[in-house]
C-alpha cells in the first residue's frame, strides 16, 4: 500500500507538469496552414474558411448531459477548406504554397444525435479560434472503425481525413468557446478551462495517495500489535 501512494505521488508530480505544458502551449499561437503534427499538439490556431457540410463526420456514441439528463451525441467533425491568403507582390499568396495546407479537419463539438446541420449540401462559414490535437487513443473495449460504412467510433485523424479525400496528415483543430458561451447551441465546442482537465486532477491523486499511506498504517499498525501479541503468549 505504501508503494502505490509513492506511485499516487509520483503521478500528481507527472499531472502538475502536464498541466504546466498544456497551458504553456495554449499560448503559443500557430498558423492553420502550416501545422506540424505532433509538434503543433496543444497550440491554438484561427480557423477561417468554408466548410464542407456534406462531407461532415459524427464519431460516437458520446453521451452528456443535459440539464441533468443523459443525452446520446457524438463529436462533429467537418472539413474546412481555409480563406486564400491576400495576394503580396506578382500575385504570390493566391493559392496554398508548398508545406502548407488548404483544407482542415475541425472538430467544431458535441452535439445530440437529433441535431443536424440546416443545409447539409449548402456552405457555411467557419471563423473560430481552436486548439491543435491528435487522434484519441483508442479504449480497450472501443469498437474498431469502420470507414466504409462511415462509422466512427473513436477520433482517428488520418484515417477520417482519407475518408474524406484530404491527406492524412491533415491537421485536426478542436474548436473552442469562451466559458460563458450558449452550451445549447450545438455543435458546443468545449472552453479552455475544459481542456485544462484530466481525467484524473493532481488533487484526486494527493487524495488516493494518502488512502494509501493511511492504510498502509494501519496495516502495519496492526501487524505489530499481532506480532506483540503473539510474542507475549510465547512467554
């Protein structure tokens, strides 16, 4: 017991400098064109293009809730294709250059399996702030894919951007809203405070590790009290 709260301690000092990462790189600002995957993951990025509403992708089931009921969903993603950079000299910056890319995967949030976009086949302007990501990682018991049929069960961006006809390196961007955002308008983008959070916070880690050493005490306590015990009865 004593050896899993030294492991709970080790840990929260693991989360305390994720977490110190993570809000380093929420400040760091890069261009959506010219991401570099992987080395990008965690900076924020402007989005601002068209989107391809007919070839959106919804990854779920992701239940949540709603007004304390549990609401079926799943995660938006849609492709975006970025506003043409402002001609400079000769006409240079019409059109994506070498290295950069023209269309996006933007994960714009969750929304109810109810919601749908109003026109699927029309265009739709996507101007929003977002954070770089990667893939999620896939759960033990999180069925497999299934691109043929378009089902999506986990987030895996080369594979959903190849089933759109983008490279598959294409970047992923996660949308992102002000705290005090409508959280009913859908999809709802998570907020930065959302992004901050683990699973499990350095605090719930302090917590388990003391349960460990209180029990690890106790153990031992008792343990020499039988010992004692047993030692008085030989005498």
């Amino acid at each position: 017991a004593g050896a899993l709260g030294a492991w709970q301690l080790a840990r929260r000092e693991e989360k305390l400098a994720a977490t110190t990462a993570r809000a380093a790189n929420l400040e760091r600002v890069v261009d959506a064109s010219r991401i570099r995957n992987g080395a990008d993951d965690g900076a924020r990025a402007r989005v601002e293009g068209e989107m391809d509403l007919a070839r959106t992708a919804r990854v779920g089931p992701r239940a949540r809730s709603v007004c304390g009921v549990a609401v079926p969903g799943s995660l938006i993603v849609t492709p975006v294709r970025l506003r043409a950079k402002k001609k400079g000299w000769f006409g240079r910056g019409a059109s994506a250059a070498a290295g950069e890319a023209e269309t996006v995967l933007l994960l714009r949030g969750w929304a109810p399996d109810a919601w749908t976009d109003a026109d699927a086949e029309a265009g739709a302007c996507a101007k929003t702030e977002g954070v770089v990501r990667g893939s999620e990682r896939k759960g033990r018991f999180t069925p497999e894919n299934e691109p043929g049929e378009d089902r999506w069960f986990w987030l895996d961006a080369p594979a959903l951007a190849e089933s759109r006809g983008l490279p598959r390196d294409a970047p992923l961007i996660q949308a992102i809203r002000a705290g005090s955002g409508d959280e009913t308008t859908y999809p709802s983008a998570a907020t930065k405070e959302e992004l901050m959070r683990f699973p499990v916070s350095p605090e719930q880690h302090l917590g388990y590790a003391a349960t460990w050493f209180a029990l690890s005490a106790a153990t031992g306590a008792l343990a020499v009290v039988r010992i004692r015990r047993g030692v008085g009865r030989r005498f």
